[in-house]
C-alpha cells in the first residue's frame, strides 16, 4: 500500500465549492447540500419552510427529497437515484445519550423502494455543524471520487481516489489521518465508507467511522438495511468525508437548555444507577439477550426452524462478556452514557486477506450473534466474530448474510443445492469454514458468492427456474419481504411481530415494530384490537426517533425503577417517562411545546408518506406485506414434532379444529389455514387503526388529517382506487 502522501498526491480535484459554515439554529441549519457526480455540480440550496413543517428532519426530508429526485420508473442504479444522508433537530445533542445519529434513504436494490436506515458514529452530527441537514447525492461519477467536507473552512471538493483501499477497516484510518490536522485532530474527521463486497452483491452497506481515542483507532457503524453500500458504490464514491472540529455542548443553539438538562439529567442518573441490573448495554451490548431469547424460544435456529438450542449456552452473553473489551469509553457520539459500541481487540483472523492478523472487532451485536450464529447453526464465538469483521470489511449487511447463508444450508441439506453448484463449498448447518469463505467469495466477486450476493429473493427464483426446486418449500422458507431478509427473531408465535416485519415500509426490520417480547412473552396484546393499537403506535413513535436523529436503544433498553409499578400493559411498555423526556429535548431545542399527539403526528404524515412512494414505484398494498410461511408456522415435519403440544394445542383450542385420528400432515395443513388466516384478519385490523384502505393504501382522508394531500399524492390514491 502507498503512503499516505503519495495516496493524497494522486488526487485529482474535479470540482470546488465554498460556503459559509455553520449557521445551526434551534437544531436546523435549513440548508442542504446538493452533489451530481455526472456533472461534478456541488450546489447548496434552501429547505424550504413547507418541507420543514411537514417532514420535521431526519429521514422525513430524505424521503421528500428522494421522491423530488426519482420518477416512478426509477431503478436503484439509474443516475437520477439519490443517496441522502440526513440529519435532525436534536442530532449532535451532548447532554442526552444517542443522540448522534445519521440517516440515510436512498431507493433499495433489494427492493425497489425507497429504504431508510440509521446509524451511529459522528458523521451527522459533523455533517450539521459544518452547515448542512441533509447531503442529495445523484449521479454517477466516471471514476472512484471522494466527497470531502471542511466544516471549518467552508469548502467542499470533489476529487479522484485512485490509490485508496478498497476496504472498510484500512480505508477509515487511511482517510482518518490524510484530512485530520495532525494525529490530535483525528477525532474530528467522520467519514463514509463501502467496501468491495457493495461492488459485487446487492447487499453492500455504509460503514460510519468515528476515532477512538482510547484505542487510537477508527471505529465504524453501519447504514446497513436494503443494499445502501450498493449504491453508494455504483454511484462511484469511495468515500464521504467530513472534517469538523470545535463542538460545544451548545452548537445546536438550542432556545432553552433547561429542559434539555433536565431530561439529560433524569436519563444519564438512570442508566449509571440501573444499567448493570437490567440490561448490561454498557458491559455487553445488545447482546446481553442471548439466553434470554433463547429461553422464551424467540431466538432463530437453523433459518428459523427452531427458537431455542441447549448449544446457545457457548455463545450467552457472559461469553461476550468475557471477550469484549471492557473499562473502554464506548460510545459512538459524545455523551452517550449508554456505551453499548462494544469492540474486541486484537483477535486473530483465521481466513480471508487479513489472515493472521489481529484485528479490532466492532461488536458483536445481537444481530450478530443471533444472524451469524444460531440460526446458520453456529455456536462458535470465533466464527461469530470472524464473520462479523469481515462483514464491516467487505462493506456486506451483516443480517442479510446472515438470513441468506442460513436459507442457502437449508437448500443444501434438502438437496436444492450440491458441491457441484456451489463449487464445492459444505453448506450444511454448522459448516463454519465453508460459511467464512462463502462470506469472502460474496466480498471478491468469485465463485458462488457471486449468485449468493443476489439476495434471496432472486435466488428463490433461479432455484425454482433453474434447479427445479419446489416452489411452495423454497417460497416458504425463504426468509425476506420486498426483498430484503427478515432480521434476527423468530416470530413464529408472535402474530403482532410478523406484522411489525411484514408490514414495515422498508421490508422486515426490527426497527419499526419489536413487539415478540410483548406479545408472545408477556401476552400483553391477547386481540386483534390490542395487536393493531401496538402496530400503530410503535412505528409511529419509532418513526420519530429517525426523524430526530436519535438512537432508540436510550428508550427501549433502560427504563426507571418504578416504571412497571405505574404502569401496566401497552402503557408501561411505552415507558412514559422517557416519552416525557424526549418532548423536553424538542420543545428545549426549538422552541416550539410538542405532546404526544404532536410527536405522533409528526411521525405519521412521514410514515404515510413513505408508504404512498412504495405505491408510486410499483408496490405498497397488501400482497406486498406477506411473511413467508417459516415466520408464521412449521413448515417441516421436523418444526411441528418440535412444538407438537403446543400446536396441537392451538389447533384444538383456538382453531376449534377435531385433530382425533388426523395425520401429521393434515394437521400441519389445518394449522397453515388458521395461522394464515389470523393474519389476514390481522392486516384487517392494522389497516383500519393505520387510516389505509383494505389493500393497505392510505386513503383520502388520511393524508388530509395528515396535511399531506400534495395534488400527486391525492391523484396516486385515485388512481389506485379506481383500478382497485
């Protein structure tokens, strides 16, 4: 690899622009900055009033900006797609913990429609105190560029990048110390990454890299659902890059920080005093839920075919515990006291291009452990972490390679798949070594990696095409929704999370909807009515979360002593308090009081809004929102044996189904028609809370209430009706 220098000296600047810097007032710059790589144009331009009254920030501007960008024909690698990084009003907050979230919407590869995500790390919050809310980029560039932003100097460059790595663990810290002034200032560098992996599959992600000074090294989160790292790629970008230094706990200018130190205050006591009682996010992570839901039977097996395994034991999270680096300050933006950005330092690589080098692991999460591990039917630590690194370094959404490698073993032990289609590659359950290089074939562009980066839903499609596979048992226990692959919990026995999965705009992510624990757990939502009231309210106030730029895991992972002494059910769940906290930090920093009702009709104009675009680019009714039948039921002979009492039970019980002298098979089928049916009577009852017609559009009256009712949103739904 070159040097440094002679990497920056390589450059070639393609186009300059300057602008005057900062400018944040009351959490808003209102202003974005605007970049076609066809043209090298770089232009700043107003949020205009309208936008900011009815999409709030975050990821409400990138879908009003995308939809502004794209034409109903719009494919995810056509030039006129964007790829938008977006802030929100209370993003670069210091004084409440996750508040440094960046957002990205883009239209998906995987699906087709537009996709958001979130992450952590520094760069929105460099990103808006340099004087931007969002970054529009369109276009693609001829060659590898770099899009480089001083934050403190005012200018923005578009420049070549010939000589860079192309991976996400060596590129950060090349790039890390190439704009940093001097090795103190590395800190306030924050850059945007892909790697080769987003070059060969439609699974790529965007890794977000921030300094840790402890370590003095780069550390990187991940914009990772629906193929974003795919586009950022195709578009030509090597990196985005950000260089800000000077931020002050009031940089966002709020208008009064009493309520913001209040809430702060409240908070922070909270989880220095009950973290390491309740959840443990700041000694393992996430993935203190291991054995938790492996014990409720929520954890995935085997692509889903189980929910628990007495293995889980090798991988529970005092096994974590144990190889996590503990004493780290490990949060990933300023303040954060909840310090759940978890790294293993110096593990051995045993594969790959890294191999015998010792590596710093980002993580692992509970995605990791419950994607990479359980359900590919691994309970190896090492492999865990092994695939986890080279995920980041390939630039591969770690939860689609996940589900992914665990239908591909699933094809390969019914025969669907052999050695002579995968080149020779053992994919049966368990088969670590074979999985690591799969990983790396996915990464490289070679072999059978390049079809298994299809996704897959394609490779439902060329099985069934191709290899005469059978429709029904590929279809079934291929684990996605709009194309993207369900993320990491089994929700067989939970009605309400295969709607939170399969009714979620972007496709199946956890993010929208967590309701296993509450509805499958707790039995707190026993009726139709309860079930919908929960897929109404949790995505909408989650929804708010990315509207704001804020981490979700401050609300739903910590909670106060004597949260479940007030409250009960639905109510204690919300966890009022910390509902209490979040409308202190938006009426501190703008200025303006906002209750409940107001928070969740912010959230709702944006979330009917993004579901009126799936309409516009071919989808969003109710065919869209179908769960493959392994999230709703035994699909195997195998998977019915393994719960008979309680399927028995059910079809007894509930169905009212006679189940005296019925074969297993019969039974299975009796059993498909009930749970299919529950969810159909489930969209039912989703639809109408939501205000959406019986297909799942919203209607007329809808996005009046909303104030959304833009002349092309009113004719969409006319159209649709009409031809319904």
């Amino acid at each position: 690899m070159k040097t440094i220098e002679e990497m920056r000296q390589a450059h070639k600047v393609l186009a300059t622009y300057s602008f005057t810097p900062g400018g944040v007032h009351a959490g808003y710059t209102d202003r974005r900055l605007y970049v076609d790589l066809t043209t090298n144009t770089i232009e700043e331009r107003a949020i205009e009033p309208m936008v900011r009254e009815k999409f709030t920030g975050g990821r409400g501007y990138g879908m009003y900006y995308l939809w502004q960008a794209v034409k109903p024909a719009t494919h995810w690698n056509d030039p006129e797609n964007e790829l938008i990084f977006t802030a929100g009003p209370l993003t670069g907050l210091t004084q409440y913990p996750g508040s440094g979230k960046t957002h990205s919407v883009t239209i998906s590869p995987e699906t087709g429609v537009p996709v958001d995500n979130n992450g952590g790390g520094f760069f929105a919050p460099f990103m808006k105190f340099s004087g931007f809310d969002c970054i529009e980029i369109q276009g693609k560039a001829a060659q590898d560029v770099m899009l480089v932003i001083d934050g403190n100097k005012g200018f923005v460059t578009i420049e070549t990048a010939p000589d860079e790595p192309t991976n996400s663990y060596d590129l950060p810290e090349v790039l890390h110390a190439m704009y940093a002034d001097g090795d103190d200032d590395r800190k306030n560098v924050s850059v945007a990454t892909s790697g080769e992996g987003a070059d060969h599959s439609l699974l790529g992600l965007i890794n977000l890299s921030y300094w840790d000074a402890k370590r003095k090294h780069t550390r990187i989160k991940q914009l990772a659902r629906g193929g974003p790292g795919t586009v950022f790629r195709d578009k030509g970008l090597r990196a985005v890059v950000i260089h800000f230094s000077g931020t002050t706990p009031t940089l966002n200018c709020p208008v009064d920080m009493e309520p913001i130190k209040l809430a702060g205050g409240r908070m922070n006591k909270e989880i220095l005093t009950l973290d390491h009682t309740h959840s443990r996010m700041r000694e393992i992570g996430t993935g203190n839920t291991v054995e938790i839901l492996d014990k409720c039977d929520v954890l995935p097996v085997m692509n889903y075919k189980f929910g628990s395994d007495p293995r889980t034991e090798k991988i529970k999270s005092d096994v974590w515990l144990g190889l996590i680096s503990q004493g780290m300050p490990d949060g990933c933006w300023l303040g954060c006291s909840m310090s759940c950005a978890h790294g293993v330092d110096n593990f051995e690589l045993l594969t790959g291009p890294l191999k015998g080098q010792k590596v710093l692991v980002d993580g692992p999460e509970y995605e990791t452990i419950g994607g990479l591990g359980t359900n590919t039917g691994s309970f190896d630590p090492h492999f865990v972490l092994e695939a986890n690194f080279y995920c980041d370094y390939y630039g591969l959404d770690l939860v689609a390679v996940s589900t992914l490698l665990a239908f591909l073993m699933e094809c390969y032990e019914n025969g669907i798949l052999t050695k002579e289609i995968t080149g020779g590659l053992d994919l049966h359950f368990g088969s670590d070594m074979d999985a690591l290089e799969l990983i790396h074939q996915i990464g490289e562009g070679r072999g059978f990696g390049k079809v298994a980066g299809l996704g897959i839903h394609r490779l439902k499609k060329l099985f069934i095409e191709e290899y005469h596979a059978d429709a029904q048992f590929v279809n079934d226990i291929g684990m996605e929704v709009k194309g993207m692959e369900v993320s990491e919990y089994n929700c067989k026995d939970s009605l309400a999370q295969q709607g939170g999965y399969a009714m979620a705009s972007k496709g199946p992510q956890h993010d929208e909807a967590w309701l296993i624990f509450m509805d499958q757990v707790k039995g707190q939502l026993p009726t139709f009515a309860d079930k919908a009231e929960a897929l109404s309210f949790f995505p909408l106030f989650r929804t708010w979360f990315s509207l704001m730029g804020l981490c979700k895991l401050p609300w739903n992972d910590s909670e106060p002593r004597d949260n479940h002494d007030r409250y009960t059910g639905i109510e204690a769940a919300r966890i009022p308090e910390h509902v209490e906290n979040y409308l202190l930090l938006y009426t501190g920093m703008t200025g303006h009081a906002l209750d409940l009702d107001g928070l969740l009709a912010q959230s709702k104009r944006v979330y009917d809004f993004q579901r009126l675009f799936n309409l516009r680019m071919g989808q969003g009714t109710r065919k869209d929102d179908w769960m493959p039948y392994r999230g709703m039921g035994p699909v195997t002979e195998e998977e019915y044996l393994s719960r008979q009492e309680r399927y028995d039970k059910q079809l007894v019980e509930a169905a009212k189904v006679d189940i005296a002298g019925m074969s297993l098979q019969q039974k299975m089928a009796a059993l498909r028609q009930y749970r299919e049916s529950q969810y159909r009577q489930l969209q039912d009852a989703v639809y109408a809370r939501r205000g959406w017609d019986a297909d799942g559009v919203p209607t007329l009256e809808t996005v009046k209430a909303d104030g959304i009712d833009f002349p092309e949103l009113v004719d969409l739904i006319e159209k649709h009706t009409h031809k319904a």
